[in-house]
C-alpha cells in the first residue's frame, strides 16, 4: 500500500513539473506572421518565422523575414530570458537582444545597437498556446516615434 501511495505521488509530481516547464515556455515552438492582422511600422522589415527552441539552460531563437526592400533575413539569437542582453547574429539594423519573463505567457523584449535602445516591446502567447502577439515601439533613424504589432500563428 506504501509503495502505490509513493508511486502515485511520484507520478502527481512529475505531471506537476512537467505542467510547470511548459507553461514558464509558452514562447516555445515555431511562429507564422499572421500579415492579414499585422499591422507592421513602415520602412521596418518584418519575421515571417520564427522559431524558439530549448538549448540546455538556454533558449535559441531564429528568425526567417524580409528587411524593408523585401531582401531574405536570416537571424539567430541565443541567451536567457533574464534581461541581459545577448548578441544576436544576422543582418540586421541590432546587434543584441534582452528578454525578460514577465509572466507564463509574455516576455519583455528590447532591442539594441552597440549597448543602445532601439526599440522594445511585449511578445504575448495566447492562453490556448495557438498564437502569439508581438508589440514594439522606438524611434527610428530619423528621431520619429513609431510602434506596431504583429500577429503570429502556431505552426
């Protein structure tokens, strides 16, 4: 009878902990831009895919898009959730990234170039975990305001 008793526990604990690491990576999987809902700031290229993945301790994040001339991008960032920001590789207008967990579902995101804020926002996974919604805002080269937001769905 003891041992049913521990062997149920051990399964309740692990269904608990495994409950527990998907919902703190709500932001993992791969991403389709929704453009159709997107509504994108103009002369910003945009992510057609991106992919979140688990390395380790570490989360690896790629992205597939188009700069503003509709040229392919191609970028990876690799780091933590916990703020600092990590370099990211790729042709972009940045050269490093920070996220930070706010909760389950969202993170803070705030780009950089040269220790320099760009722009930053708020990447929000639905509770249902079938879409995800990014909000950016910054100043542009020129001085001017400018946010937008992006849809994306689960692929």
């Amino acid at each position: 009878m003891n041992k049913s008793r521990i062997a149920v526990g051990a399964v309740a604990v692990s269904f608990m902990a495994a409950t527990a690491c998907f919902a703190a990576n709500a932001q993992i999987g791969s991403w389709k831009l929704n453009n159709a809902k997107s509504k994108l700031p103009t002369g910003m290229g945009k992510n057609n895919n991106v992919v979140y993945t688990e390395e380790g301790d570490r989360i690896k994040v790629t992205v597939d898009g188009a700069d503003k001339d509709g040229k392919p991008t191609h970028s990876v960032w690799v780091g933590k959730f916990d703020g600092k920001a990590y370099p990211i590789k790729g042709n972009l207008a940045y050269n490093s990234v920070g996220y930070r967990v706010i909760n389950d579902h969202t993170n803070a995101i705030q780009a950089l170039k040269d220790g320099k804020l760009l722009w930053s926002g708020t990447i929000t996974v639905a509770k249902d975990g079938k879409s995800r919604t990014v909000t950016i805002r910054g100043r542009g080269a020129n001085g001017k305001k400018f946010s937008g937001k992006a849809f994306y769905d689960k692929m």
